[in-house]
C-alpha cells in the first residue's frame, strides 16, 4: 500500500532545514514509496490550498503559514534537553474545563499542543506536567498558545499535593515504558547505522525514512519527565543516537536525490515526521 503524499512532502519540507523543494524532488522521493506522480501533484495542490505549504518560485514549494507555527517548535528537537532544568517537585497545570468541545479544529489543535508539552490529564478538564521545563509556566503558557491552545485556558503552578494525590500525578506517565521504548529505539537506530553502507541507495533511503520518522516523532513527543519518573541517562544517550542517525539519513537522501532526480533542486534533505496534520 501507497505511502501516504501529503504527509511524505511535509516531511520533507520539515526536514529541508528552510530550503525550498522542487515539485520533481517530491515526485521522486514519493515514487519510492510507491506513489504515483499524479497523486503527488495532486497533493501538493492540496496542500497550497490548505496554506500548509506556498510556491517559493516556479516548481518549488515551502511550508506554508498554517504550518510554520508547528514547523519551528518541532525543528528544535535537537534541544529538547536544553530546555530542561531541576525539577523541584512542583506541577504545571493547565485548566481547560471551560473551554468548548464543539469545535473540532480547535479541539484537534489543544488536544496537540498538550501533548506536545507533555501535560497529562490529572482530572476531568486539568492538565500537568512535572514543572521541570526552563521558564516555568510561563514558558509553557506561551509554547502552548504558540501551538493553538485557546487563551481562555488557565496555566500555572501547582504543588504541595497530599499524598494520595501526589501518587496519582506520579503514574500518569509509564516512565518503565518511556526508558524501554528509549533504549530500542536506539538500538535500532544504532544497529542499521552499523549496516547501512552495505544497501542500495534505494533500500537506505527508504529504511531510512521510516526509522528516522519514528525516532524524531518520539522525541517530539516525548514529554521529557524528570528523573526518578524516567531514567534520564537513557534518554540522553537516545537523543544523541537520534542526531547521528539524523546526520547519516541526510547523507543518504542527498545521494538518493542526487542519483534519481534529472532537474536540478533546491531541496537536499531526508524526510523529517509526521507531526503536522496528525497526533500520535
């Protein structure tokens, strides 16, 4: 089954580091997932309808302005742990119980931004997180209506929780399956680097993409908890693991691209993730 295009140019347009890609990058890089040129055009054209992406010239596209938004907070990935600091046992909370369920868009945009920032939800209609994040609520606060969360929504600090309440908060997340799921991913990544020069340009992009879309999008996602809740150590050695592969995947689509594509295009860079149209 045919990969699906609009997420494919997105990623690329993710992973293209602001560059520009040309309509025949596109239709090259989704022929190897076996989609069809038409039905990439077709997505562009959808796409610039939507405003997730705009023409940058003639046959060439960038993100649009409905999608930098997202765009700019996943492009720093790579710095997930620099926005970290001691966690001091205090909770940031976001109230959200006023806020409307009726409009879907809306809705689909909070629900995203939430989990972006790793907020859980404690009780019906509020969030938190571990107040482990540099700038506090007030960081998140704007991240947060950066990334579409209405303003009518109440974000601050919560702490000195009685014991049972305490417990609660501390099992919202599965830490035990965030360290597992850190250090396969790593292995992963780190076994197919070890064998990557034995495969064809065509297999390498390819294994290339799906590993390293996955990789990315579970580090955008991670909610990046303090220790003891996680075993930070493994999710440090997980994110430079995720920057070498990164590293080598932008080789391989540069080769891939440089061998299959005829025109001569501004976009050289390995697919990023699926994160703009859709949630985990």
């Amino acid at each position: 089954m045919a990969a699906n295009p609009r997420h494919l140019i997105l990623n690329l347009l993710l992973g293209s580091d602001s560059q520009a890609l040309t309509a025949r990058d596109a239709v090259v890089s989704c022929a190897l997932f076996g989609v069809r040129e038409s039905s990439t055009r077709v997505a562009l054209a959808r796409l610039a309808v939507t405003g997730l992406v705009e023409t940058a010239g003639r046959g060439a596209y960038r993100l649009g302005p409905h999608a930098k938004e997202l765009a700019a907070y996943v492009a720093n990935w790579r710095d997930a742990e620099q926005r970290l600091c001691e966690w001091n046992g205090a909770w940031i909370a976001v109230h959200v119980g006023a806020l409307g369920r009726r409009d879907r868009v809306a809705l689909r945009a909070r629900e995203r931004a939430l989990q972006l920032l790793g907020l859980a939800e404690f009780e019906r209609g509020l969030h938190i997180r571990p107040a482990n994040l540099v700038g506090g609520a007030a960081a998140v606060r704007e991240r947060l209506h950066s990334l579409g969360l209405e303003d009518g929504a109440a974000v601050f600090v919560a702490q000195e929780f009685d014991a049972a309440h305490e417990r609660c908060a501390r099992t919202l997340w599965d830490g035990r399956e965030l360290t597992r799921r850190d250090r396969e991913t790593k292995r992963r990544l780190d076994a197919w680097l070890a064998r990557s020069g034995t495969l064809a340009p065509e297999v390498a992009a390819r294994e290339a993409y799906v590993l390293g879309n996955d990789a990315i999008r579970e580090l955008v996602f991670d909610p990046l908890l303090p220790a003891p809740l996680v075993d930070a150590a493994a999710r440090s050695a997980f994110v430079a693991a995720v920057v070498r592969f990164d590293a080598a995947g932008h080789a391989v689509w540069r080769r891939f691209l440089d061998t299959h594509s005829s025109d001569q295009p501004t976009s050289r860079a390995r697919p990023a993730l699926q994160t703009l149209e859709a949630t985990p």
